[in-house]
C-alpha cells in the first residue's frame, strides 16, 4: 500500500492494475476483514476487482469508482476508504468498493499526473453514453447492456445496498452532490468540508439544472415515473443503474469533486442577462462544435479498435450539441439566474467542444493527418481559455480524496441517522 500513498502524494491518480495490486496487499494484510474478489470481466476481458471490508454484517454499502474513464479520483478514494474502514469500522455495515467500473476506457484515458488542462487533454478519453456502464441501461435495451453494466447490476441484487455511492469528477469547477433520494442534513458536513479543504461548492450544476436543492451543492434527482425535468442530457437518469439500488430500498449518492477549482461556479449573485449570456454561450458552442466536425470528415479508424473507440466518442459528443443549443436558447431559458448558474454552463460548453478535439487529435495526430498541428494548436488555445476565464486552481489529488472520503462518510452517517 506505500507506493499509492506515494502516488496520491505525489498528485499522480492509479491506474486499475496499481489498485489490483494495492486492494491484494489489503486483503494479504487483514484476511479476516478484508476480501478481494472478481464481480465480472469488461468487454475485452479485463477483470473489474471488488473490495470488501467487514465482518458479514446485514447492511451493505456499495462504493463505485471509475464509471467515467476521465475522472480516474474514484480509484484513489476507494483505496483510501478501505484503509480508514480498516481502522475506524463503520457500525452495522459492510462496505464494498469496485474499483474501476470501466477499465477498458480507463486503458485510453492515459493522463495519470496532469499538470495542467492541455496535459489532461491530451490523452483524453470518455466513452460515448451507451458504452458507459452506469449511463447504458438508459441508452440501449435490455439484451444490448455491455458486461460492466451487468455485472454492477447484478452487484446491486447481491449486495441489497443501504447506499450505494458513484465517485466522479470533474475537469474544472466545483463539487457538489447528485441523490437518487435526499439524505437528510447532508449539506452540513458536506458544506464544511468544502470549506476546509478550500474546494468550491458548485450551487448550480448544470448536470442537476432544474433539480430540487435541499442544501448548497446537494441535488436530488426526478423519482421514478414523473417527467425528467433539468439536465439536457439524452440519458434519463432515472433508467440508470443509480436507480437499481431502489429495487431493495437502497438509495445512491454520486459525490463529484474538481481535478481544477473555481470560484466562479460558487458565486451567487444574480447574473444582469441570463438569456443573452445563454445565446451567447449557445453561438459560441454551436461555432467550436462546427470547426471540430469539418476536421472530423476527414478522420477516419481504420482497423484501428482506439482509433474507432475515439472516433465513436468524437461523434456522439458532436451530436449532443445542438440539443444542448437549442435548450439554452429555448422558451425555457432562465429569466433570471445566478452568476454561479451561468458559469458552470459556460463550462459545460468549453469541455463539450474541447474534448470532442482532443479525442479527434489523439486520432489525426496517430494517422499523421495534416490537419493535426491546426488542431493541436486549437486545442492548446482552448485549454489555455478555458484555465484562464475560470482562474483555475489545482486541487492536489490527496484533497480530492479527502474531500470524497468525508462525503461518503457521511452520507453513510446520515443515512442511518434518517432511519433507512
């Protein structure tokens, strides 16, 4: 276990095989508490590794890291957790840890210790919707689900979990709280340890946009069988595998935490024009989006099977555009909006664009195209605006997994003090 310690120290995030190799040093370490076994296999037959601390209690609580490729702080946490389980056993419950949902997208998106934006980007990977385990059974049917998402499904029937928690991330903003269900006096420690730890409260996601909001930063999610208000995203959360723990009366938290701060997704002042910021943003969009699609035309995967994952990545990204553009210009755009409000869109729509370029970068760069140093060059502007507009700050990774590791403690801790 030293040498994740020495990872997390020295801001670099492990990778699914270094937190294989640590999870079976804890369970040769602790083998009457802790136990490591395979859940499932991925689709090019990676192992997808759960880590279980307890003594067999009644209650579980399921912790999944990974399920996004570019958010790789999940992993760490997990780790992290277990180890202060170890310590400091949680009463009443067994806790078990997957640690990389998705290791097969985890594989391409390579930037263990990024320095900067341009650096994360520039080996960056995220699956298009219905090769994400969590988002595909929103996306596809039944018979079509890939194995990551079966085998966490099929986690969530064994385990019955109390809770369940998704560790994300996020590129540049804030942190804030997605619940399947709303977890009573959660904003409290999870406001405090913000604070402490100097990391912004993003009071106004734009993945929960049109979400009730108990407390700063905390969202709870449309219930089951009433209209999908918010998010502009083709994915109803309500089919996601978030939802599945509702089956055995389980509830899920999704704790998300920022690689790069800023104040301004904390901001509450009213912003002067939320509609023309809004048609502003959706223009500017709408112009990126199109500069990376001509260049798109001329890329081509080959037998290439990264190549044809990026380029599949490229297009679903590039086709999620104009309906984004067109809510934000729509009937239902806000009259009246936070400044914070404004600022997590306007990043929103930075990272749309931006990653769809620097996925179909990796791919030109690759072919040796001659549209690849344009491109690059697009990309480092990109970055360089994006770090810039938002005065971006590194959170060291041991403040990320501090900040999750306090989170889902204390959801945990207020579960149970909520009776459920």
């Amino acid at each position: 276990m030293a040498f994740l310690v020495t990872l997390i120290r020295d801001m670099c995030y492990p990778t699914p095989h270094e937190l294989a190799l640590a999870a079976r040093a804890l369970a040769d370490e602790h083998p009457g508490t802790v136990r490591l076994r395979q859940a499932g296999t991925s689709r090019a037959g990676e192992p997808l590794w759960l880590l279980s601390v307890g003594a067999g209690h009644p209650r579980n609580v399921l912790v999944v890291a990974g399920a996004h490729a570019n958010e790789p702080v999940g992993g760490a946490t997990a780790l992290a957790l277990a180890r202060r389980l170890i310590r400091e056993p949680a009463d009443g419950a067994d806790w078990h840890f997957l640690l990389c949902a998705d290791p097969d997208g985890a594989a391409l998106h390579r930037t263990p210790r990024p320095y900067s934006l341009l650096d994360y980007h520039r080996n960056f990977f995220r699956p298009p919707g219905p090769e994400q385990p969590e988002w595909a059974p929103s996306l596809l049917a039944p018979d079509r689900l890939p194995p990551e998402t079966l085998a966490l499904t099929a986690l969530i029937d064994e385990l019955r979990p109390a809770l369940q928690v998704s560790l994300h991330g996020t590129d540049l903003g804030g942190s804030w709280i997605q619940l399947t269900r709303d977890i009573p006096g959660l904003a409290e420690p999870f406001g405090k340890s913000a604070a402490e730890l100097r990391i912004p409260v993003e009071t106004s996601a734009s993945d929960a946009s049109g979400w009730p909001s108990p407390g700063a930063g905390i969202f709870v999610m449309p219930e089951p069988g009433t209209p999908a208000a918010g998010a502009f995203h083709p994915e109803d959360t309500r089919l996601s595998t978030w939802y599945h723990a509702h089956r055995h009366a389980g509830t899920t938290a999704i704790v998300e935490v920022p690689m790069w701060a800023s104040d301004l997704v904390d901001d509450p002042a009213p912003h002067p024009d939320p509609r023309g910021a809004l048609r502003l943003l959706a223009g500017r969009l709408t112009a990126d989006a199109a500069r990376v699609a001509a260049l798109r035309e001329g890329a081509a995967a080959g037998t290439d099977p990264a190549a044809s994952a990026l380029l599949r990545a490229v297009d679903w990204t590039l086709a999620l555009i104009p309906r984004i553009t067109a809510e934000w210009t729509g009937a239902q755009a806000p009259a009246e909006a936070t400044a914070a409000y404004i600022g997590s869109i306007d990043a929103f729509g930075r990272r749309l664009s931006l990653r769809a370029a620097a996925m179909l970068l990796r791919v030109l760069r690759a072919q040796g195209h001659p549209a690849a140093p344009a491109l690059d060059r697009l990309v480092t502007g990109w970055c360089e605006q994006f770090a810039a507009r938002f005065q971006a700050r590194w959170v060291p990774v041991a403040t990320q997994v501090e900040h999750q590791s306090r989170v889902v403690l204390a959801a945990y801790e207020r579960l149970v003090a909520a009776g459920r």
